[in-house]
C-alpha cells in the first residue's frame, strides 16, 4: 500500500524586498516556517531570537532557509518587513519575511502547517499564535514541529536540519 504525505500546498507571498516568494523559492532544500507579527510584544521576540541561531548555524548553506509569515498584514507591509529584516542584519536571500492577504495566511497556518493562529483583542498585541517552528524538507513535507520559544526544542530543530541535509546528499 502506498503512503501518502501531506504536503504544503501552494502559496504566493511577498518579501521584504518585494519578490514573490512560492513552493519554488525552496525546491531543493529545506526550510523552517513560523508565525509572527513585528509589533508582538509576547512570544515573537524570543522567537526570533532562537531562528537568529538556526539562521547563524546554517547561514553557509544554500539548502537551509527560514519563511516567516505576518499574521498582521495590515500593518506589517513590504516596509515594515524589511525594516524588520535590516534590524535583524539577516540575508533576504535566506530569510524570508512574507505577507499576503489575511485569509490565505490563516488558511496556510491552519491546513497546511498544522498551527494556530488567530485575531483574539484580549491577547497581547491583538493576536494569538503558536510559537511553533515548522521543519519542511525537500518534498514540501512537515518533518517536525518545534517549540520556538525553547532553547533545547530548538536545538532538536537544528540537529533535525542536519539530519535531513544528509539525507539531500544521500
């Protein structure tokens, strides 16, 4: 009987530095997805500063990149991205800081990542999301979800990413 894996679907966002970012923009290789928003004065910070390590211990490899999806769209434009991204000192060729319309993101973070994200005005910040990280690999499969707001969880992450850069050069 043949397994079938669920897949992310297909999806179009725009960068910090205006490019389309799809599916395509990672065939090839791997990378770690998460939800966010620039003005989250909760968990967004810490995660942050847990994909800053992922994107230190990886920055070398082109097989290894990070999408980062707003879930405010409304505020976090082009501009505001990229202002994000230049705080941070990342590579947008590396990471990518995407936005899109509300619904689509939503959707993605519900049926294709299998996280929670939603509009909730008694949250800090006006909206609730998982602080998950989401290891895809090469064939748009969910590898792993990790705690992104833990140091250990995300040292499983990045001993995962090796793992699967093995298996690209098998």
């Amino acid at each position: 009987m043949d397994t079938i894996y669920h897949a992310i679907k297909n999806f179009k966002f725009v960068d910090q530095d205006s490019s389309f970012i799809t599916n395509e923009t990672f065939e090839n290789g791997i990378y770690v997805a998460d939800f966010f928003f620039t003005s989250c004065p909760s968990i967004c910070p810490i995660m942050k500063s847990q994909l800053l390590r992922v994107y230190a211990a990886f920055e070398d490899s082109s097989k290894v990149k990070i999408l980062s999806h707003t879930i405010d769209p409304e505020y976090d434009n082009v501009e505001v991205l990229h202002d994000f991204a230049s705080r941070l000192e990342v590579n947008s060729d590396k990471w990518h800081f995407v936005t899109g319309d509300k619904p689509i993101i939503y959707d993605m973070a519900q049926t294709s990542y299998y996280t929670g994200v939603r509009e909730n005005g008694k949250a800090p910040g006006g909206y609730e999301h998982s602080g998950a990280f989401i290891l895809v690999d090469n064939k748009r499969r969910i590898r792993g979800l990790y705690d992104g707001t833990k140091a250990e969880s995300v040292d499983k992450l990045m001993i995962d990413i090796y793992t699967l850069l093995e298996e690209l050069n098998e």
